[in-house]
C-alpha cells in the first residue's frame, strides 16, 4: 500500500482549507518575520563573529529547513514569488558557503569547525536531515534542483565518514530525523544508495554505542539503549523516537524486513495503549521531553510537545501502510484535530510548545520559593516565538500537506482514512470527498466514471458501533474499514456518529480515574474558566444526555453546553477539608480542545470530574 | 497559658503506651544501632582523618543530639542504664573536645576547622540547637550538668558572635532550631540572655541577609525573604518554616510581642487552610522539601516528611498557648496519629521519611529514561536507616514525651486538648484521663478531691456537632471547648463520635477533586493493595453508611469495611480509553494511615474515587 502525497490532494473548502489559508497567509509569515528576527536567516551568510549578537545555534539549520519546506508545500498549490525568492536567496548562500568536501552546518561552520562530527547530541545529522526534506520539497515543488544537489554532496559526505569509514566520533544521530529524510530523498531521486544509509543508521543504533555525557543522558533517552529491532517500548525523548519509529517503519517497509516491522508494530502498541493522551499527545515528562512509564499520564505537567504530537502522524502514517488498521487512521485524527492543531492560535500568530491537558491556576508557580529548581511548568499563554523553535515551521509544514494522511492505495482497493473535504487523484480514478466534517458526520464519496476498484472507509472509533452508509452497498466492515466495490461514478454517503460522548480513561492513569472527558466526533472538548468560572475542579458531569450544541462566533467553533453541577465552594469556609458537600446545578461551556487559550491566559481542563 | 509538661504525666496503658513501649524498648536501641554502624558516635572522638571511613558529616552532632534528648525523654519515666551511660561517654568526649572558647561541632573541628561559622547552610546553629535540647532534657532527668555547662559555654560563644560582634559570615541560622531550644534553656536556667539571643536570631533575620549560593538557594527557601513579623504565608523548607515559627510563636509568647503574633497566627492559618495534607503533613514537594502555593497538594509526590508533621506539632503547640482555639489541637491530633505516627514501621524497626499520601505502582518509576533526571519519589517500602537520619531519632524523642500535648493551664482553667489516657498533674490538682481513644470515643476525665476550677474539654472537629457530656454539668462550649465548672472529686465522661466519615477536599487541591477520603475520629484511612487488590483506582465509595469495623490482628489495627464499587478493567481491553465503563460491587478494607505498608511494598491511597 502507498500514502497518496498531498500533491495529488487539493482541499476543498471546509475546515481544513481554513486551517491552510491562514497557515498560508499569516503563519509562514509570521514564523518568517520571527526567524528573522532572530538571526536565523542571517545566520546563512556564516558571517558571525565572536561579540556579535545573535549568535547561530545547533539547531537553526533545521528551523530554516522547515520553514523552507512549508513554503515549497504552500507553493505546490499556489505560486508565491515573495516565499520563493527568499527561500532562493537561502539557496544561494548554502551553495556560497559549502566546504569543499560537501559539508553543511551554518553552527559548526562558524562556531566550532574543528569540532564537526564529534558531539553526537548536537543536531548535526538532524539539520542535515531537515535540509534534505526541504531541498526534496522544494524540488518538487519548483523543479529547482540546486538546493537537492546541495544536499547529496552533504550527504556523500555523511555517507563516507558514517557508513564506509565510520570515521566520525559518533555513530548514529543523537536527534533522529535523517532517517526518514533519506528515504524520502531515496523515493524522490531513485537512488538506492540514500535507503541504505538510512538503513545504516538504523541497523547501527543501539550497538554498543558512547552515549554522550551531558545534561539529559541517558541511553534511553536517545534510543540507543537497544538496536533497534529489539525496541519493543517507546522511550526517552518522544520528539527524537517518534522520529526514528518513523524511519524504522520507513526501513521495514521497503525491505519488508520483519524483524523491524515487528519492533515498529509492538512501539504503536506501546504508544497507543499505555502512552498517548486523549488528544494524540505524546511525551508524558518535561524531564528528556520524555516518554515516562505506562499509564503515567498527568494533565497538568504534560509534556506534549506540538513536534512530538507531529512525529506521531509521520509513525502512525507509515504504520497504515503495512496492515490494514483502523487504529493509525484513529491516532492520526486524533492527533491532527487535537493535540496538533493545539500548537497555533486560531488566528495563526502564537503558539504552544507545550499543549498540555490542563492549565490550572493552583498548579502554577509551584516550588516558587526554590527559582533554581521549579518543576518545569506549561506556560498557560501562548508565545509569538520560541528560543528552542522547533514547533512553528514544523505546524506550518504539517498544514500545508495535511493531504497527505487522506488516502492511500493498494492494487485492488483506495482506502480513505480521513474525512477531508478533497479531490483526491488515485491510480484507481479520481475521488471526491464533500463533508463539513468534523462538525457535521455526514460525509459524501464520489467516484468519477472511469473509476474502478474497491473503497475502504474508515471507520472511526467513536462511530464503529453506529454508522450509516448510503446506498447500502453492502458494505463488509473488516479491520475498522468499510469495503465497498465501485464500477464507475457512483456516490456514497456515510454518516458517522458525532454525538458528544463521554470518554473514560483506564483507571490505571491516576489523575484521570473518576473523571469524564467529552469527545465530539474525532475533537475532544475542554472547558475554561473565561466560561466556566475559575474553580473548574468545582465542576462535575454525569451521563452526556442532556446537551446543546451552540455555535461560538469569536472562535469559530461549535461548542457543548451540557447541564452538570458545581461544587458549592462556601462548604469549605475558605479551608481545605469539609464533612460535607454541596452540589448545585449549572451549565458547563466546552469548547474544541484545539481553540483552547485563545481568549487570554485562562485555566483549562479536559477530564472532569465525574458522577 | 501553660502547657503541662510531660514530666508531669504518666502516660497509662492504651494506644500511646503501647507507641512508647515499642520506642523505648525497640526504636531507641535500632537508631542507636544504626548510628553506631554509621560512625556517628565514633565523630565525638575527634579523630577522623582524611582517607578513613565514615567521613563526618555537618548534621550528625543533631542526629545524636536528637537521640540523647530521646533517652533523657525515656529515663524520666524509667530508668535505662545501658543508654544513660551511652549518653555519659558521649557528654565527656563533647568536655574532652569542646574548643578552649567553647566551641563545639564534630563536623567543622574535624573537617573544616578554618571555616567555622562561615557557611550559612551548613547546619551549625543547628546542630548546637539540637545539642542545646538534649543538654537541657538530659539535665532534666539526671540533674548531671555537664553537658548543660557544656552548651552554655558554646552558646556563650555563639552569643558573642552573632549578636555581640555581628563578626560571623552570616547572621542568622541557614537551618533554625536553635531559637526553640534558647528558650527552652532559658526556661531552664531562668537566664534571660538566652531568650535574648533567641529574640535576637528573630529580630535579625530577613534583615538584608545574604542567601548562600548553593544548590538549594533562595531567600524563600530559609525563611529570609522577609522579616520575621512581615512573614504572612508559609515558605520555603517546611522543616526549617516551622522550627522557626515555632521559635517566634515563643517569642512573641515570652514578650507579648504583637507583631510577631499577628505573623504566627497568619502563618498558622495559611498552613491550615491552603498547605495542610489531611494526615497532617506539611511540605508539598521534594523540590527544597518546601511549602509551595495554596492548593497544591500533590498525593504521590508529597513530601510530609516525618520532621516536618513533628515540626507543625511543635508550632501549634506553641500556637494553642496564645489563643484558645480548638484548631490548634486539631491539627496536633491530626498530625500525631497520621503523619507523624506513619513515620515508624508498627515493630518500631524502620521508617519512613517522607509521609506521602499515596504510594502508585503506575506513578513509581518515572522518567527511568533519564536517570539523572528523575523527579524526587517516594520509596514505597520502609528503611531501617537514612544517610540523612533526622527524622528516626526525631520520632523517638516525640513519642517519648508524648504527653507535652494533652494539657494546658491557665490561672482558673486546665485545657485538655489531647485525649490521651494519663495522669496528669496540674496545679490545680491531679486529672485521670481513661480512655480506649481513638479506637472508642468515650473518653473519662476524674477529678481528685483537691481539684479546684474549671475544665475545658477540646471538641475535636470531627464530633462538633455531635458530642455527649455525662453528667450534663452545664457544660458551655466557647471556641471548641466545652467548660465544665469542677469542685473536688469528679467523673465526667466525654462521648465523641468516632464514626467513619467521608470527608472531601476543596475543589482547588487539584488531585483531590471527586475524590474522598475516610476518617473514622482522628485517623485517616487507606487503602491498601495487599488488601484491595493492585488497581486502587478502580475503586469507587459512595456514602459512607453501610460499613463494618473490623479487627486486624495482624497490624493491631482497627479497620474499616466499606461496600464499594469496582471499575470493570476489562472495559478497557487493555488499552487506554472507553466510551462506555462498568462497575461490580465489591468490599474496600481501609485501614489507619498510620499503619501503612506494613506488609512490603504495595500500592495505597487515602484519596478514593467517589460518587
């Protein structure tokens, strides 16, 4: 099976198409002005000097690169002349400023040249591997081929002193992410020889390898606590593993390699049932940013970074590919309408790094009287820009091809995964996808007359128990997924349950046991104080009956007023502990978990207490 | 207001004479043990040398101090000739190595003599606080002096530096303790100047101190940010806040200070309505061991640790002389049988440091990717011995001199706070308290012949609505006492109501929110794993009206059976999340927070999922 690439997309208007307009049209823009402002642009004349402000750091290399891709994946679908004119200008400097042997590294260049190769934690492979997905984006994109050439000299560097010589002072990557970068730049140029370095580095890591001596070590935290095939649980850095995961199944898949697919198989498992938060998050600990043990899933110190809510659609997206799952299509969704969306404002101008689960008043400013050791805490606000800044052109990056997770295809069947109002170019025909989704659950398939072959549609897991497809073709439900045969034009409709429900968690997760989330379709709601008032612990919900969907103008959203209880506070007496309680009725506000905090700093809840 | 001395109280045979005999016949020879096996005896020969074992260490003099002030405690009440004679050796090595100006400190003399009195956190106030303690009781109850002339000569020294001279590095104590302890030598000696300079460390901290740059630092964390009498709220390291409030409560008792009991008052209710735990223990993280903001209070991750529940003891007791108030007995029976009592394993054998509220399988563990990161958590099994020993010798010397709390007098009235069964010698007679207290709540107060004035009987908060006095003397309740009128031979009889019951926490504690926990009297209740099962979580309590009290020969506990409900885990098929969940009846066995995991490691919690 193949992931039909966003290029054979276009999104039609609808949620989506809004999202990418004001990514398009403000965010890139933003993240560009930002980037700027920092240095991050001027940084590829590799003019700095000591005393200089603004002085380029390790990662920057892969912040401009995935600003470079975002644009090349706006300009696919619309030209851009301002976009592709500075992004040229990059190019340009990149080509001035490659040494001779090939190597790129607008830090190590400047800063330390003696010292390129040596420090494995220092993100060399991973902007490397960054400037490769962008150099093949912008390929794509423009037909341009310079800054790809650019890039395969690098990497025939990187590919002689890691895999032929092994000459370099580490091994493998200590931020994963040339991996699957190498077999995208395989796919794009056909050569085997980019597969196998990305195989290299898979087939490498984890065998006896120095794990550097600093701040957040630990063999774990880089993945390299066992080779790979033998990783049977995600840990440590949840950004870098997802990264890996990814690449693994990208290795597993073009070698059907069993021993890695089984490995990749057993991490989903891992991740899915004992690791992932309701909204797709993932990284359960600001310590390493860090997968921590099963069922440890706290709300308010979570983790959650929007990258790592990201890394997790790249593994779950390569995972669909290989079986035939309804659950990767479900973290997919899950993800992208939630723990995704969470990491940019609604108006495209501030961002999450962090999309923790709750933001609570008293939980803030903990340890207050220890400044050197407060426990690393979610700012409640979001930030026009991040000194770490990873998560701004990753988002832009991601909403310019969110048509990627819409379809894939085998010989016989297009399998549709996520309701997208699109026109999706198969092998098989061209495929029209109309819905309102997911604020409405009605979603219609239209195949053009030359179409030919089967349809699956995913079913989602909030609906598998109550859904309609019309005309009843006689649809086989199989693996989560709807099988239809098509000959021709022909026009379906399937409507999915979307009526609120609630969502209990295992009640191994400690902080979530007696509590209730509510879902709506693939969104999971939350409530804020500027609606709810600032107590939101008060608040309690029992069954999900007696509802009301309401339309919310300042955030464009279609919210849930369910009749609950609070908590009289006056029980209390200003104290801590009381005999007795008293409840009285009320109306609770959520709204989408995706607009949270966009009115001002304000608490935030997803699991309420429940009856 | 006077509180009744324990000296003057024979404590009779029932909950707390059971407590004492394990401490004096068990508890004080394993702290004794331990601390010979660690060389903390051995420091008073002075003559550790570098390279040698066991390396002094800059708290040790208190660990011993503490367990001299233990055995002075015990053999005032019998006599214990093999520890007296420990204590002997002991007190002529401190003659044989006090310094020719008085100097005393086993760590610096030996470690670091160039340094005295140059490091701020290095416990040296402290330790001679502590020593100053056990010189006072040792004389209490030997009437030998030795060591008593010992500490004056030292703090006669102290005197001079600190308060004299002002000719230390620093001004005030890094670790208070020693301000208590110069009152009770004042109290002692009738000598004003030691209420003097302990009326001088309080008068002079928070004076534009410099904090100690090290690796706990801030002003907070020492109680420095401030002067003592602008402190309103408690912060920084519980331990240090309350030996400090509890030395200002002293002063401002001893002078009729106003400013400064305005501070300890506020302080007082700051701890009580916004960073109590229901056990009574204090200090909200493991991060500087410290107070943090209103409201946090985290169940796993508190810290409680034993010395800090013994520190509010010692501030409320302190408090209760100022004000009548039945609050502060509250807190004191609160704390000492639950989060002081819970620091001593059943068998008197190991301890626990830390007091947290719940011990999870599921939360134990975390950020094993990142070893060297991982966040502070408690150990769910009990240790016979702590290279940071404060609290086992602690635990000692408090259970010892139990008998502190139970009165009080003033000119017309003696105050019974604590319902502990004794015979307690005031000056208005001799009171006999009988009682099976707090497994039965019918407690017996008889009057001698000679008794003249009024009684007041502490209400515990827990029966305030529901208390029976027999005969009914008239009896007038005032600020939760009940004053009852006494003329020669009397017998009252005070029927509390020790039912179980449900008590709830504010909406704002965060994790406590939906959740309830049971008390049955002054104990708080758990439930254990061993008892109930691996998922504590899964259980559910609705009222708290269809219960069984039932005998535990094993623990010599009395606990409480409850009928609950089970979340069926099956619902979750092994993953994460559910829309729908399902539960069984079950019974839930809760026994006494003080006799937590008694029986190996297991999972508890106080707070349960409720209704």
């Amino acid at each position: 099976m193949e992931n039909i690439s966003f290029r054979d997309v276009t999104i039609k208007d609808g949620f989506w198409r809004d999202r990418q307009k004001i990514n398009a049209e403000k965010t890139i823009y933003n993240v560009r002005d930002r980037f700027a402002e920092t240095g991050r642009f001027d940084a590829f004349r590799f003019e700095w000097k000591e005393g200089m402000e603004n002085r380029p750091h390790i990662f920057w290399d892969s912040d401009i690169a995935k600003w470079i891709e975002s644009v090349a994946f706006i300009i696919e679908k619309e030209p851009r002349p301002d976009l592709e004119k500075k992004v040229d200008e990059v190019v340009d400097l990149m080509e001035k400023n490659q040494w001779e042997d090939g190597y790129f590294n607008s830090y190590f260049s400047v800063c330390e040249p003696e010292n390129r190769f040596t420090n494995r934690d220092w993100h060399e492979l991973y902007c490397a591997g960054h400037l490769t997905e962008a150099a093949v984006a912008y390929y794509y994109a423009t037909g341009k081929d310079k800054m790809l050439k650019i890039m395969c000299k690098y990497l025939d560097l990187i590919d002689r002193i890691f895999r032929v010589e092994d000459s370099a002072a580490f091994h493998t990557p200590g931020h994963e992410e040339i991996e699957l970068a190498l077999v995208k730049l395989y796919r794009c140029t056909g050569e085997k020889k980019w597969l196998n370095l990305a195989k290299h580095f898979i087939d490498r890591r984890g065998m006896q390898e120095e794990v550097p001596e600093d701040f957040w070590c630990s063999s774990r935290y880089y993945q390299s606590h066992l080779p790979c095939r033998e990783q049977l649980t995600a840990e440590g850095h949840s950004v870098r593993a997802c990264y890996l995961y990814a690449g693994m199944a990208d290795i597993a898949f073009e070698y059907d390699d069993e021993a890695l697919k089984k490995a990749c198989f057993s991490l989903f498992d891992d991740i899915y049932n004992k690791k992932m938060y309701l909204t797709g998050g993932i990284g359960q600990t600001a310590v390493g940013e860090a997968f921590t043990v099963p069922y440890d899933l706290p709300n308010s110190r979570a983790y959650t970074e929007t990258c790592a809510a990201i890394a997790l659609v790249y593994f779950a997206s390569r995972m669909q590919k290989m079986r035939v799952d309804a659950r990767f299509g479900d973290v997919i969704e899950r993800a992208i309408f939630n723990g995704v969306l969470s990491g940019v404002s609604l108006d495209g101008g501030s961002f999450f790094y962090k999309n923790p689960l709750e933001f609570l008043h008293a939980e803030r400013g903990r340890n207050v009287g220890v400044p050197r050791q407060q426990e690393p805490f979610p700012e409640a606000v979001r930030q026009r820009v991040f000194s770490c800044s990873c998560c701004p052109p990753n988002i832009t990056r991601f909403i310019a091809s969110i048509g990627d997770y819409i379809c894939s295809e085998d010989e016989n069947t297009v399998y549709i995964h996520q309701y997208i109002a699109s026109t999706v170019k198969t092998a098989k025909g061209e495929i029209e996808i109309e819905t309102g989704y997911p604020y409405d659950g009605k979603v219609k398939i239209v195949t053009g007359a030359d179409f030919r072959g089967k349809l699956a549609l995913r079913i989602p897991g909030f609906s598998k128990d109550s859904f309609e497809i019309k005309p009843d073709a006689g649809a086989v439900v199989k693996d989560g997924y709807a099988y239809i045969d098509v000959a021709g034009a022909a026009e379906f409709e399937i409507n999915l349950d979307i009526s609120p429900k609630a969502v209990y968690a295992n009640p191994l997760v400690n902080e979530d046991a007696g509590r209730v989330a509510v879902t709506m379709g693939p969104l999971v709601y939350c409530a804020e104080s500027v609606d709810n008032g600032e107590n939101l612990r008060a608040l309690k919900i029992g069954k999900i009956t007696d509802f009301e969907r309401k339309f919310n103008a300042g955030l464009g959203t279609t919210d849930i007023i369910i009749k609950g209880r609070r908590l009289r506070q006056e029980t209390f007496e200003g104290g801590l502990y009381a005999y007795e309680r008293e409840y009285e009725p009320c109306e609770i506000r959520l709204i989408p978990f995706y607009a949270c905090i966009n009115r001002g700093e304000c608490d935030m809840t997803v699991w309420l207490v429940s009856d």
